[in-house]
C-alpha cells in the first residue's frame, strides 16, 4: 500500500512541476508581443535571433555589457505595465531565474557571450514539432526548458 501511494505522489508531484512554472505563459506572452514583428503569433529562427539579441540591450540598463539582476529589477514597472502588476513581479523573478543559469561564470552578472546560448541552443530545443517557428504554447515551455538543463 505505502509504496504505491509514494509512487502516485511522486507521480502527481512530477506532473503538477512540470505543468506550472509559476509566470512561464505571461513570459510567453511578453516574449511574442516583442519578438513577433511580422505579428503572425508565431516567432521564426530570425524573429528569435533578433529579439534576443535587442532584450540583451534591453535588460542591459547602464550598458556595461553585462546584465545584473538589478537591472531587471529596473524593469519591473515596465513589465508591470505589460503584463499587470502580480503578472510582472513573476515575470522579473523568472527571467532573474533564467539568467540565474546562463551566468556560468557565476560573477553574478550575464555577459553578452553567456547570454547568447540562448539563441543558440534553446530555438532548436522549444521548436518542439520542428517546424522551424515558435508558438506561444512552445513558447511558455521557456522557463522550464532552461530551468531544467
Ligand atoms: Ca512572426
Ligand atoms: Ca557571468
Ligand atoms: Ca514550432
């Protein structure tokens, strides 16, 4: 009896972690509005390469080259303003989570060259059906993608 109940919770606990990274659909959603210029929904390899590279800028406040966490935490009104006031204080704490574990060198800070796996990799890995374009449902497995390398 016991193991099997340990096996359904672990079960259950693996499912529900996997379903909900807390923000990950409002990111999602974040991402598409900046990225998607052609304004299609959906985000091709270009569409990627470019927005990732302009929100390095973006994030990137006093252009020092690298991004700090403090720098995100700049940013909440203007993520506030986007995706609503509870909306934006989990986005800023996922993205400080994502960036959290591009920082390789652990200085605390991203540089450009650690931020740039993102477009490498990641497209490749979030185009779940490969049809070379991103959907926001593909999308908002962002967090969890990277969270779990
Ligand atoms: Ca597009
Ligand atoms: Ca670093
Ligand atoms: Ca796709």
């Amino acid at each position: 009896m016991k193991p099997l109940l340990i096996t359904l919770l672990y079960v259950f606990n693996a499912h529900t972690l996997r379903a909900a990274v807390p923000g990950a659909e409002s990111l999602a959603k974040l991402i598409a509005h900046e990225f998607d210029t052609n304004s299609d929904d959906k985000l091709d390899q270009g569409e990627w390469q470019n927005g990732i590279s302009g929100s390095f800028d973006k994030l990137d406040t006093n252009r020092d080259g690298s991004i700090k966490t403090d720098e995100v935490d700049a940013l909440s009104n203007d993520i506030a303003a986007e995706a609503g006031d509870i909306g934006g204080v989990i986005i800023v704490a996922l993205i400080k989570q994502v960036l959290l574990t591009l920082d390789t060198d652990k200085d605390k800070a991203v540089s450009r060259k650690e931020y740039d796996t993102l477009t490498d990799g990641i497209f490749t890995k979030l185009d779940t059906d490969k049809n070379s374009s991103l959907t926001l449902a593909e999308l908002s497995e962002l967090p969890e993608k990277i969270l779990a390398k």
